[in-house]
C-alpha cells in the first residue's frame, strides 16, 4: 500500500483526497497498488473540509512521517513550500506538487535536489490538462519548434466576454473572480505573471532554459480597450493572452502579453475559462491539448496521475532530461523579439499628421500592413490605429518614444503584438 501526505487541503486537495477514495478500484488497477491518503495538513483546522482523512497543522506531521511515501505539495506560495518539499526529498519522499510559482522560482534547483526521487508537477501547468506528460514523454523525439497557449482562464473569460459582448474590464473581472478561478491576488491573472510562471515550465522541459518571471517580457490585459476589440474584429483577429515560447535562429523568445491571432486558427476558438496548448515539433507538426485550466476535481485530476507514474515507477527526470538539453538554447532579450505589431493612438484630425507619423515609421525602417480612422468624441482628434509588417521590438519601442513626442499624437500609444 502507498501512503500520501497532502499539504494544504483547499479545494484541490479535498478534490485529490475524494478522488483517491472514491476512485480507488480503477485507481488501484491502473498503478498496481492500493494509494491512500494517512494525513492532511491545513493552516485553519476550523474549516470544514469535506474530506475523510486526519487533519493536523503541522507540516512536519507528514514531512518526518517514515510510513508516508507521497507528499502533495498544494499550499502555494514559494519560500514555505520549496522548503517543505526539499526536506521531503531529503527524507527520500516522493513529492507532487501543483504549485508554478515554486516551480517559476525554484525548478533548477528542486531538479538537482531531487535527483532519482520523483517530483511530479503535471498540475502546475494548464491545470488538468496534461500537456507536461505530453513535452516530457510523448514529444520526447521532438526538437520543439514553438509552445502558444492560453494559460490562465481568468483571462480568458474576461477577454471572452469583453469581445463577444462588449463587457467592460471592471464588472467582467468581478463575475471572473466569481467563478474560483481567479488567484487570490487578481493581478496574477490579468498581469500576466500567472501565465508566465506555467510558460517557464513549458519552456524548461523544451529547451532547457532556465529563466525567472523577471527575466522574461510580461504584459498583461488591463489596457485593452472596445476600440482594440473592434478593430479585431474589423481585421479578423481574436484578441487573446497567449504565453508563447519560439525558438529563431538566435535563440528562444519567451514571452506573455495579449495578442491578436488570425480568427481562423484553433487556438482563436477557445474560448471562456478554457485553457489551450499547441505545441509544433519538428516531427510531430503541430499538436493541440485543450481543457479546464483549473477548478478542484480537473486539477486533482493531473495530481492524481502523477501519483499514480510514480507508485508505477514511470516518473522519468523531473525536466524531462538526464543531461543539457539544446545547450546553444539562449534566452533571447525583449528588444530582439520580431513580430507583427497593432498601435492605437489618438492624433489631431489634420493636414500632414499622417505624413509625420509616417515619417517616423520610415526612420525605423517600419513599414505599415493595414490602417483605420476612427473619429473621436472630440471632433479635433482621431484615432488612429494600424498594424505592422514584421519588425524588430526595439524598433517599434523607439519608434512609439519619437510618435508620442509629435505634437500631433495625443496622449499614450497602445501597442499590441499580432502572431500570424
Ligand atoms: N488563476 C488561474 C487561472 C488558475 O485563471 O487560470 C489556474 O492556475
């Protein structure tokens, strides 16, 4: 019999501790072995958790068990977990763990920690979908060519309803909070950092690139207006957070900011709380994972499944690699990322504005792909929106610093980036 210990018992390890118990004959066959959960330790022993297992406050109740084989890490948080779950490996425990910010943070040296020890995360990432397992073992002939997904649901939903019914930011985040999905602080989600906490997994277990939150360029959705949206839909594209990993000639761009994507393409059609992956290797093509990004029983669902690799002993190195991986793999900087590019600025309705503006397009050698005039309230000034063929990021920053010191633009240009 396998023994589990589950740190934090919330609504995901209830899920996990249910699921355990109540799927225990199929759970039993598939691994081999009966799993069952001996103790849970919860922060509040006031809350009622609606689970049956022993409940104590203390983690070193599970961590200095000798009979426990399986720690699930679930509390959140960084510093307290990574320490929680090094001095499990240090007692030669197991861990699962479902928890991206400590893998943001700490995955490099949890790997080196770990060594032979299984630490499972598939739940970290894209919640019960299992895209780890599928870039660790199922496109393990593969060199990874490109990872775009959609890696926050809050987000989703919140841009979902913005653009099919023109739900403005405030009240929409409020229903998105709502719904459980968002984190405790929302900036998390709408900022961006939760996506880029799941991107830098993804982004290890591809190229072996070992990058912290603040290395990486990260935008969030809080300046997407109705205006952005219309002209989306006016020029097919769907506007979407996307955490994308792509490896060019010189090296891997990571980043995650709101994009605008041809309608057309699948990830385009996900829509609401859902999450999706494609991920295009060069033997496979292009593949696609689609599901619920979070949510208790989903979740539990992936947790679930590594505890059941591991009581299998088919837990493989936790990165997915034994030695370096595409060594020659650097991280590019944000000024060298190349893209398409949509800018949104307010500019006096006039003679020669647009042979100023273009005029500093030319200097940075940017050349202009489609354009719009909308006339503003104030019947001065107008919006002006475009997008651009492919051009360096750093060009189009300086180009937008000499655009906003132009008498006739208004107030700050919007930026988005546009993937084809
Ligand atoms: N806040 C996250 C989301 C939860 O909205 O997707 C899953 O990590």
């Amino acid at each position: 019999m396998v023994k589990i210990g589950i740190l934090g018992v919330g609504t995901v390890g209830a899920s996990v501790a249910n699921i355990l118990e109540n799927n225990a004959d199929i759970l039993e066959a598939r691994a081999g072995k009966k799993m069952v959960v001996k103790h849970g330790v919860v922060k509040n022993m006031g809350k009622e958790r609606g689970v049956n297992i022993t409940l104590s406050d203390n983690p070193m109740d599970i961590i200095n068990d000798p009979e426990i084989d399986i720690v699930v890490e679930l509390m959140g948080g960084v510093e307290e977990p990574y320490a929680l779950v090094k001095k499990a490996l240090e007692n030669g425990k197991a861990v699962v763990t479902a928890n991206k910010a400590l893998l943001a943070y700490h995955r490099y040296e949890l790997q080196e920690i770990a060594g032979d020890i299984p630490l499972m995360y598939e739940a970290s990432t894209a919640g019960g979908i299992p895209i780890i397992g599928a870039l660790r073992n199922g496109l393990a002939s593969n060199h990874v060519e490109s990872i775009q997904g959609i890696m926050n649901g809050t987000t989703n939903y919140m841009l979902t309803k913005m653009i099919n019914e023109g739900a403005l930011y405030d009240e929409i985040l409020k229903e998105a909070q709502e719904l459980g999905y968002a984190e405790a602080d929302p900036t998390f989600d709408v900022g961006g950092f939760d996506a880029s906490h799941k991107l830098l997994i993804l982004a290890s277990i591809a190229y072996g690139i070992d990058a912290k939150p603040e290395d990486i360029l990260i935008e969030g959705i809080e300046n997407i207006t109705q205006t952005d949206v219309a002209f989306a839909k006016d020029f097919d594209y769907e506007i979407k957070l996307l955490g994308i990993a792509k490896k060019v000639e010189r090296g891997v761009e990571l980043r995650v900011h709101p994009t605008m994507i041809p309608s057309s393409s699948m990830i385009a059609k996900v829509d609401g709380v859902m999450n999706a992956v494609s991920v295009v290797g060069d033997c496979v093509g292009e593949t696609m994972y689609y599901g619920a990004g979070a949510g208790g029983d989903a979740t539990a669902s992936a947790v679930i499944a590594d505890i059941v690799d591991i009581v299998r002993g088919n837990h493989g190195p936790m990165l997915g690699y034994k030695k370096g991986l595409e060594s020659d793999m650097e991280l590019l900087f944000e000024s060298e990322i190349v893209t398409h590019y949509y800018l949104r600025m307010s500019v006096d309705d006039k003679s020669g504005v647009l042979a100023k503006i273009t005029n500093v397009l030319e200097k940075f050698d940017i050349s202009i792909e489609s354009m719009l005039q909308k006339p503003h309230k104030n019947e001065d000034v107008v919006k002006l929106l475009f997008t651009t063929h492919e051009c360096q990021e750093e060009k189009i920053q300086a180009a937008m610093l000499e655009l906003k010191k132009l008498d006739c633009v208004h107030g700050e240009i919007a930026m988005m980036r546009i993937e084809k």
